[in-house]
C-alpha cells in the first residue's frame, strides 16, 4: 500500500503508486510510528524541494525521529503548493529563486531564507489552514504556474491548460486569455516565475503541448 506522502498543488497529502521527479519536506516529522501522517501538515515555514538522490544518502521514507519526505510530480507542482528549492542539494535553482526575490523587491543584498520563507507561508497558508488562492485574467500569468478548475488543477504552459494528475498532465485545452482563473501559485513565486524562473516539468507537459501544437 502506498505511503500518504505525495503532493498536490493545492498542497494536500495523499497516497498514490506513481512517481515523481521532486521530493521534499516541510521542516520535520509529520508521520507516526507506523508511517501514517499525523494530523500535522507542517512543521515550520521551511517548505523545500529536493532531487530525488543526493551524493550517497539512502535515507529510509519515514524512518522514526526523522523528516517526513513528500513526493511532486515536477517542479510546477512543488511551486503551487508553496516549496521552494533546497539550498543544499538544489543550490544552483536555490540561488536563481533568491536573485530572482532580490531583483523584484530591489534588495542592496539577498534575502534571508527565514524571510522568504516567511513571506510565502502567509501567500499559501489561508486563515483557515487551507490552501489560499487568488483571481486574476490568465493572460497576466506566465508559464508554469498552476491554477485551479472545476475539472481539478491545471498547468498553463505553452499558451494551453494541461489537465494535472499524479502521474502527469494530460487533456491540453487552449487557454482563453481573458478568463478569470482561481491561481493556486502563491504570488512572489508567480513573479518570479514572470521574471523567467523555469521550472523542472514532467515529460508529459511537454509531450502534451507538442501533440497539441
């Protein structure tokens, strides 16, 4: 049976057999004895991700006392929950996300991760503990961010909307730039992303797009 350790992009856990390309962690352990996450869904502000491998670690997935490790489809879908890259074993993309940060708020220097990590945790946490969102016209976003939809989460990339599923996106649709859309990709991030953050897309994106080009 699989382990309630995927996430979507509007943020909440749940359990599927398929992979990812991204896994992360949201500062600590959420998970019991018997690898159940608790009623926790945070432990900090610290929401990263991280490659799947790094050098010669082979942590074990919900080891007792340790970090609970959470699985993405891509980047795009990281992003839209509010995770941002690991300073450590994503350092190159770390560094592009906070230079990108410094140059949209006019920073002399680069922000302190305590700061960013701030900021992001009041974009995506909502005054219920859900996930909040925000409207606007979909010609106003940039590619990679996600958005929600009555059909459930969508990518827009390519100037279509690409159907979200754990496995991969799938059912393109042309994206009516005028439409008032629900954003799921917190709003420093969505600006970033504008500013030309590219983030890492599962093949099907691009699979996707082409077939529909």
């Amino acid at each position: 049976m699989p382990l309630q350790n995927r996430v979507a992009p509007d943020g909440t856990i749940f359990a599927t057999p398929a992979r990812g390309l991204l896994m992360g962690n949201r500062g600590g352990q959420m998970h019991d004895g018997e690898k159940r996450l608790t009623k926790r869904r945070w432990v900090s502000r610290q929401w990263i991700s991280c490659v799947l491998q790094y050098k010669d670690r082979h942590d074990t997935i919900m080891a007792p006392g340790r970090y609970t490790q959470l699985f993405f489809l891509d980047e795009a879908t990281a992003l839209a929950a509010g995770h941002r890259p690991c300073a450590l074993c994503r350092r190159a993309d770390f560094l592009r996300f906070m230079e990108h940060w410094q140059a949209l708020r006019e920073l002399s220097a680069r922000a302190k991760v305590a700061e960013v990590d701030r900021q992001l945790h009041q974009e995506r946490i909502g005054d219920n503990r859900d996930k909040r969102t925000y409207s606007t016209r979909l010609v106003k976003l940039p590619p990679g961010v996600m958005i929600s939809s009555a059909a459930g989460p969508q990518l827009y990339v390519g100037g279509r909307l690409l159907l979200w599923s754990p496995s991969g996106y799938g059912t393109p649709e042309k994206a009516d730039g005028a439409r008032s859309v629900d954003v799921l990709t917190p709003p420093s991030i969505v600006a970033i992303l504008a500013a030309g953050y590219v983030p890492l897309l599962h093949p099907s994106a691009r699979s996707m797009s082409a077939a529909r080009s």
